[in-house]
C-alpha cells in the first residue's frame, strides 16, 4: 500500500505576486503542489519502465534501480565500483569470450555535446575500436573511430580509455564498439562517461547490451523511501515560506 500526501493548496493575492489587475475585487492566484507518492519503508514499490514520469523520478533522485545483477549490463551505469583487474561480477561481461563483436548502449541523463567518451575496461581490455551517437531524432553519427588508448597487454591489467570526439549533435545515448572477437578473453565494462564542453564528466542511468553473461532481465526501478521523504519535507518546508510570504504582503497591503 502506498501513503499520498493531501495537496496543499496556497492561496496568493493577485494584485500581491504583480500580476495584471483583473476585473475582480478578490482575484486569486492558486498554487498546488502535489508531492509524488511514497511507498511505505517497509514495501518496495516496483515503477515500470514505460511509465510516462520515469525519467522525471530520476532526475528528482527518488526512484533507484533494484539489485544489479552479477556481470549485467546495468553494471555498467553510474561511477566505476569495481576494485583491481579481473572477473569480477561489478562490471559489465560479454557472453562469450571471443564468440563475436560487441557493443554497449548507454543512456544518460542529459543531453549535451560530448567532447570526450570515458570507458572503464577492466579485464581483457584493448577491445574498443568505434563510438557512435544517436540524437533525439534517431539519427546516429560516429563520434571516434581507431585503435583503443588501453592496450590489452597493459601491465595493470585494466585501464580507462579516454578518447575526444567532436560531435555535430546533442545526445544523452551513446554506443561503443566493441571488437571481443580480437581480443582474447572475456571483456568486462564497469563504467562509461562523457563529458561535455564545460568540462563535467557526467555518468550513465541506464545500459543495454548485445549480450551479457548475466541471466534474467534487467531491475526494474523502485522508489528510494528516504530520498522521497526528504523531497517532501523539502516541498513542505516552501509552502511554509509561501504562507509566510503571504502573510507578509496582506499585511503590507492592509
């Protein structure tokens, strides 16, 4: 069962907030504000992939993917978290080892200009060769084209390629090539990022793959209770202010 906050509804004087004068001697300008529901702590509310508001609860931070599976391909989304070179199930696995290319779909959360492409490899790295784009009208552009900046006989055994691309087209969804078929071994991605013109590197929220060594589909998304209720002590905190505000300006006003 999930709780809603009732709507709260602020009642501002027209005259008071500098709108145009109306032909009302009680002209009114009502606000309401309607917090996003919250599911109760101890019920983990599943949000469905195709719900029209998904990315709005993103970027509000109040929905947060389900437990990431072992080598999926959301391992690869957000800050690299995986220690030293190796197997290692934080990061993103191909299927097979040498079996065919690969390639990775990122999405993120803004849409800007890329001037750099951020791939974390960290185990049998060297394998990346291409970075394409695709804008919101569904056109897709290579962004980088070459031979990876990380060697597979690295002595670390994992590297970050970093490679600049000069893009003619906003996007928030990247792909980046693969050639596993050439590099010996498994591939594993823990993270990819891009960064824009002004010089932040901005992470990925959602990946896909064209295979991946995990089994089943991916988390869905549930809602982040504790980050929800701040959102809301937030919002109530502001119609506060508001009350406050309109209390000041009838008072001025009589």
């Amino acid at each position: 069962m999930q709780r809603f906050r009732k709507a709260i509804l602020v009642v501002i004087t027209w005259h008071s907030v500098g709108l145009p004068p109306c032909n009302s001697n009680h002209c009114t300008a009502e606000v309401i504000l309607r917090p996003l529901p919250v599911a109760e702590a101890s019920v983990n509310a599943t949000i469905p992939a195709d719900h029209p508001r998904l990315a709005k609860l993103i970027e509000l931070g109040v929905v947060k993917r389900g437990p990431a599976r072992s080598w999926g391909s959301e391992q690869a989304t957000g800050a690299p978290d995986t220690e030293g070179a190796g197997d290692i199930s934080t990061a993103w696995a191909s299927q097979t080892p040498d079996g065919q290319p690969e390639w990775l779909e990122l999405t993120f959360e803004k849409t800007i200009k890329p001037v750099e492409v951020h791939v974390v490899e960290t185990y049998n790295p060297g394998a990346l060769f291409q970075v394409t784009a695709t804008s919101a009208s569904g056109m897709e552009a290579v962004l980088w084209k070459g031979e990876d900046p990380t060697r597979p006989d690295v002595a670390e055994g994992r590297g970050t390629s970093i490679v600049k691309v000069r893009a003619a087209l906003k996007t928030n969804c990247i792909r980046i090539h693969l050639a596993s078929d050439k590099v010996p071994g498994r591939t594993e991605i823990d993270a990819v990022g891009i960064k824009d013109e002004d010089a932040t590197l901005h992470g990925t929220v959602s990946a896909t793959a064209s295979s991946e060594y995990a089994g089943g589909s991916q988390p869905g998304w549930v809602f982040d209770n504790s980050a929800a209720l701040d959102a809301i002590l937030e919002l109530q905190q502001e119609v506060e202010r508001l009350k406050n505000r309109v209390r000041e300006l009838e008072g001025k006003r009589d």
